[in-house]
C-alpha cells in the first residue's frame, strides 16, 4: 500500500505529534568555569576555545562541582541518543513528528524532520557545537536543518500554540503505555495540537516553568526511566495506535 506523508494508512491527513525534549543537559561549558584547569585541558587537546566545546560530565567533572544543578547538566550524550530515536521513527519518516530541544540554559533548538544525526558521537559534538556556536546547521543555509534561539519554556509553548501539554513524569496520573498511545492518536486525528514532553537530565526533577506550562502529566512508570527508553516506547505506543505498525 502507497502511503503518502502526514496520513494514516487510510490515506486521513493527521496533525503531527510535537515532541519537546525539556531541559536538555546540552550547553556550551558555562563562563564561571571556562578557565579550571580540567576545562582548559580539555580544549586543549581538540584545539578549541574553552568556550566553544560542550559542558560534558564525562570530562569536567570536577570542574563542574561548583554549577548550579551541577546533577541536571553535562549530558550531551541524552539529546543524542534522544535525537537518533526520534528522527529515524516511523512517526517521523511519514511526517508526523515536529522535534524540539528546549535547553536548561534556556534556549530551543528547532529541528527538521529530515535532518540526519550523526551517528558517531564525537561527530555529533562537533556538529552542536557549531550548532550553538552559530545558531544554525549549515551555518549558511537560508533553511538550516537546525536553528537555535534563545527561548523560554513558556514563550515556545505560547509560540506552538498547542490545544494539550502533555508532560512524562514518574510522579505523574498512571497511564497504561497503550492507553497512552491511543489518547495522543485521538487528539492527532482530531486535527488537534499536542505537545508532548520528557525530561532531557540526568538527574532531579522539573523546573517549575515546566510544570507551570503542562496540561496534564501522566506516568507510564513509578519510577524513573532513561530518557530514550521513554521516548522509543511513547512512538511505538503512537505508531500502533494510528496503524503505522
């Protein structure tokens, strides 16, 4: 059967799922710490500003000790593996996914459906640095893959004007995972717009803006699941409800 883009297998145009990751832990290494010597090592060996490489646990750890929500932040890695599942999801090659990263620093990453990931992560360093560096991937393109602003949780909300905020949170309503993924298909096939959230950190809980701004939050577990883990079973749950699957 020929399916075209933005349909079910019916042929029904369908409004595509916006999904927001939320506080990602991707940031350039902060001013306050640009010159510990951990961070300076380090943008020593890839013959980097400090200020142009990204905040990453793994190699500023120590450095990291006196940042605020140190626990929340330095985890490049989560919006990577997050950014891998969600673009190459049958939701989105049919043209059913919009993506965003709101950042902890406060900024919001647009993202093209048809934007390729690098798979190898140091590539993919590479590539959001430049990302943030720039404001956008390629940085001369008239119609960047990617793109950047600086942004709040809730101007971006009030900018996807969005009929339902659903936010993913172990402390949340329980929902069963199916149940879940028929409730987001309704609303797509209703034409309506929904904005659905997961944390993008390692550690701790939502911010207030975050929670100020939801709908309705709801837990598929009692405790708490890796962002992808998440994320892969939230598409999964939609894809077969909508009958991609």
């Amino acid at each position: 059967m020929m399916w075209t883009t933005g349909t079910d297998n019916t042929g029904a145009r369908i409004n595509p799922l916006r999904l927001v990751l939320a506080e990602a832990a991707l940031e350039l290494v902060p001013r306050e710490i640009q010159h510990h010597p951990e961070v300076l090592a380090y943008a020593r060996r890839r013959s980097k500003d400090p200020s142009k490489v990204l905040l990453d646990k793994s190699f500023h750890f120590h450095a990291m000790a006196s940042l605020r929500d140190k626990h929340k932040r330095g985890r490049p890695d989560i919006v990577h593996f997050f950014l891998l599942e969600t673009l190459s999801s049958i939701l989105n090659r049919r043209d059913l996914l919009r993506v965003y990263i709101h950042t902890y620093t406060g900024q919001v990453i647009e993202v093209k459906p048809e934007t390729r990931i690098p798979r190898n992560y140091v590539r993919f360093v590479g590539l959001m640095e430049q990302l943030l560096a720039t404001g956008r991937v390629p940085p001369n393109a008239s119609e960047p893959l990617l793109k950047v602003r600086r942004q709040t949780f809730a101007d971006m909300v009030r900018m996807l004007k969005p009929d339902l905020v659903l936010l993913l949170d172990e402390s949340g309503i329980p929902y069963r995972l199916g149940e879940l993924g028929r409730l987001v298909a309704r609303l797509m096939l209703a034409g309506l717009e929904v904005v659905v959230v997961i944390g993008g950190f390692p550690h701790g809980n939502f911010s207030e803006e975050i929670l100020r701004n939801t709908s309705l939050c709801v837990s598929i577990y009692p405790s708490p699941l890796e962002t992808w883990t998440v994320v892969s079973r939230l598409l999964c749950a939609v894809e077969v409800a909508l009958g991609l699957v």
